[in-house]
C-alpha cells in the first residue's frame, strides 16, 4: 500500500459543501471551516464563491504542506501497515489518495480509494491511520454489511480505531484516537475482548453478537 498526498481545490470545495454541515456521526454539528463560509457568502451554491472562500481561508501554503504531510506519513508507513497486517491477516495493494482539505472532517471512500487529510497541519498521521483502519477493516469485514445493516456495521467500524491506541501507540505521537461519544460503551468492549483475545475476527464477532443481544 502506498499512501499519495494530493491538494485538489475541486475536491476540498466538494468535500466542504458535501461535509461541512454534519456527517453521519456528527450530525448536528457543523465545522468552523462551514460556520466561517457562511459568514463570507450566502450564496455556497456559488462553486466560484466557495473557491474564493477557500483560498482565503487556506492559512499554509498548500504545496509545503502536502510535501510535510507526505514526508511525515513516510516515517511511519512501513510499520504501521506491517502492524495492520498482522493483526487484519490482509494487505491493501493500491495507492491510496490522501486529499487535503479544509473541512475539518475527513472522509473516506474506499471504492475510489481515498481520504481526506486537514490542510493546515504538517503532520496527518493519527488520522491516515484512523481513516486507513476503515480501508483494512471494510476489506476484512466489508461483506457483514449487508447482513448486519449499515448502521451497525457502521457503529462497529468507527469503534475499532480504539486498537490504534493498543497496538500503535508509539506511532501516534503522543495522541490518541479518541472516537465519537456515542461509541465509548462498545469502544471499552472492544478493547476488553482484543485484550484476551488478540484475534480481529473474535472481536467482530463478539460485537455482532453484541448488537443482536440488544
């Protein structure tokens, strides 16, 4: 797997306008990148109105940046997919595009196989390891989907990103993948099971059989 840091302004006016008011997990709470758009202009229909926007609100330059993002996720790249691969049993062969933006959310897609990643930052490396456990657990997991629904597939997903605190503590700087509030309960769970077990699949099954408990 090899991780591609990108700036394209057609994409972070899309992933702006498309995320910037609320997100499946947050959504009631817009970013302060959408709340400041909608002091600049009414009128964010206006694709032109929200380029300005953006490069105004760009505080880096955005060529330094992609080149420290890219430079930083290096230094880590290696061992974070040899950890990731040991514990999914499973490799991620394709680039992967990490786009810059100015949102404050960052989204994924693992179908045209990226992310998003904050402009303003020189380094992004807690949040391609959150965004690229989605890719590895989706390519694991992904066929539960249709069994056990979306939304729970969903809640299942975003909770596993608390073995990045687990098993790649050392690689994050001091930080942590801290979750959505709505996932602590499960989040604790998972590390309980991960604990005594140290099998990724175990720890899926135990939370599918969690939510059919419930």
């Amino acid at each position: 797997m090899n991780v591609e840091f990108l700036y394209d302004e057609d994409k972070d006016i899309d992933c702006l306008l498309s995320k910037g008011a609320g997100s499946i997990n947050s959504p009631a709470q817009a970013t302060q990148a959408y709340l400041a758009l909608l002091d600049y202009t009414e009128d964010i229909g206006d694709k032109e109105k929200v380029r300005e926007f953006i490069r105004v609100f760009r505080s880096r330059s955005i060529e330094d940046n992609t080149t420290k993002l890219q430079e930083n996720w290096n230094n880590v790249n290696k061992e974070y997919q040899k950890r990731a691969e040991r514990i999914f049993g499973i490799e991620l062969m394709n680039t992967i595009t990490a786009y810059l933006t100015v949102t404050g959310r960052h989204p994924y897609s693992v179908q045209e196989k990226y992310f998003f990643v904050p402009s303003n930052k020189e380094s992004a490396n807690n949040i391609c390891m959150h965004e690229l456990w989605h890719f590895y657990t989706w390519h694991k997991f992904g066929t539960q989907q249709e069994i056990i629904g979306s939304a729970k597939y969903n809640e299942i997903k975003e909770a596993l990103t608390v073995l990045l605190n687990i098993e790649c503590s050392d690689l994050m700087n001091g930080g942590r993948d801290n979750g959505y509030p709505q996932h602590q309960e499960l989040r604790g769970k998972i590390a309980e099971i991960w604990d005594k077990t140290r099998d990724i699949s175990k720890v899926w099954d135990e939370c599918v059989k969690e939510y059919e408990l419930s």
